[in-house]
C-alpha cells in the first residue's frame, strides 16, 4: 500500500521547502560510517553511524532513510527511535536521525528575529487557505444537506402496459433515505400531477438513518394517452414532509414512456 497504492508519497515533495521538518538522516554527524562499534567509532575523523543497519530493519516499507528522503517513507518515526537506542550506546548524542529540515541539515540556522519566517512562507500560506477553504466547503455541505435521499430508477424489464379502459402504466423503483436523526412520515407525488398519479405508496415512515427500497405504479388516463402516444414524457418524483411544509421538496427527474 505504501510503496504502491498510496498518493501521499508521490506529491509530498510539491508540499515541501527547505524549511519542512522530515524523518532526516544528518549526514555531517553520521559520515563516515563505522562498521562496529571498536575504538575506532569515536575517533574524530569517523562519522557517529556504525552502519548497524537498525535503521533500515525497523522500516515498515524497507527503505534505508541515510539515502535521503523517498516517496516510500511514511514519516513514522521508527527509525529515530532505533537510531537514539544505538545512540545512546556508543555513548553518542541523539538525533543523528530526527525530524530536521534541508535548511538545518545544511547547517543554515535562522536569524534572530525572523522566527515567523517558519509560518509565513508562501508553501503555508497557500496551501493554509485551500486548506481553509476545503474545510469550509466541507462545512457548508454538512449543514446544507438534504435531510432526504431519493433515488429513481425505471423498470426496465417491462417498459410501458397498457391496462384496462386504455390507461398507461409505467413501473418504477424508488429508494428513498433519511439522513436526519428524527422519523419521518414523508408524502410521495408525482409530477405532472395534471397527467399522472401514483397508484400505492403515497405515503412513507422511515426511522432515522433508514433507507428503504420499493416499487410504485405511475398511471396515466386514457384521454391523455391518446393524445401523447408515442411521446417520452419527461416527469420527476417529489417527496415532501407534511409535518414541514415550509422545507423544499426533494425532487428525482425521470421519465414516462406512452406507447403508440
């Protein structure tokens, strides 16, 4: 997942600056390595990495972080835990793996006074304000939401029956939810009302957060299938709350077949 799949590591590097804080390997502590830990590790001519490869061993993805950053690090931390562990062994500072930036692996320090510059660079400025305007979208969605669902699909096995005295009857599957913590008695209509009517389930009582499935019948009169035969009539379900008759109905296109 985190080698392959996962987007994180493929874009981390355009949210990135000199002055991001990362899972970095300093290599001016840690060069030239030491393979084992003799006399020779604390000479002053040899890096404090002895080469024991923990580093690499407690990766959960496998990658060796003294080679830089790579698109496969998650940012775990393992490797600075196992890093100090050793550390603190060889009798050596910690943090010769830590979270550092490029800036400060380059032995670059900020000046006084300028310690907003950490904040306020134009990588956290924009990506501060989609942020910002992300979580506002998201906001406002929650709170504008449709407090019902509906969903309408056309039987398709059977188009269009005509029934007895010439009348026309189209069959359709609705799918209705309520999204609301309440229950719902919820009335259910069939536009135009000039030209059809529902048959069964006028009515609906869903419990909160249920979802319900169930087929109605549109009927359409003999008079006014004469005069549309072989028309698709464009019409749409409307379900309302006649306990809220001030709150907009939830409407669901569909269509009306007459045949010739």
């Amino acid at each position: 997942m985190c080698l392959h799949m996962c987007p994180y590591g493929r874009f981390q590097g355009s949210l990135m600056d000199q002055r991001t804080l990362n899972v970095a390997y300093d290599h001016r502590r840690g060069e030239p390595r030491r393979a084992g830990a003799d006399s020779d590790t604390r000479a002053k001519s040899a890096g404090h990495c002895i080469d024991c490869t923990l580093c690499v061993q407690v990766c959960p993805t496998g990658i060796d972080i003294r080679q830089g950053l790579q698109a496969a690090c998650i940012g775990c931390g393992l490797c600075i835990d196992a890093c100090n562990q050793v550390m603190d062994k060889i009798e050596a500072p910690r943090g010769l793996i830590r979270m550092a930036s490029l800036r400060e692996l380059g032995g670059r320090t900020s000046a006084p006074g300028v310690t907003l510059q950490r904040f306020w660079r134009p990588r956290v400025v924009v990506y501060g304000t989609l942020l910002l305007i992300a979580m506002a979208a998201m906001t406002n969605a929650f709170l504008t939401r449709s407090e019902v669902r509906l969903n309408v699909v056309r039987d398709r096995s059977v188009m269009a029956r005509t029934v007895d005295q010439g009348a026309v009857e189209n069959v359709y599957t609705l799918q209705l939810m309520n999204a609301s913590d309440r229950v719902q008695s919820l009335s259910i209509a069939v536009q135009p009302a000039t030209e059809l009517r529902l048959l069964n389930h006028s009515t609906v009582v869903l419990q909160p957060a249920q979802a319900h499935t169930f087929t109605v019948t549109a009927r359409m009169s003999y008079q006014v299938a004469a005069s549309k035969a072989g028309e698709i009539i464009d019409i749409h379900f409307e379900v309302s709350d006649p306990a809220h008759p001030s709150r907009e109905p939830v409407r669901e296109p569909s269509t009306f077949i007459v045949p010739r």
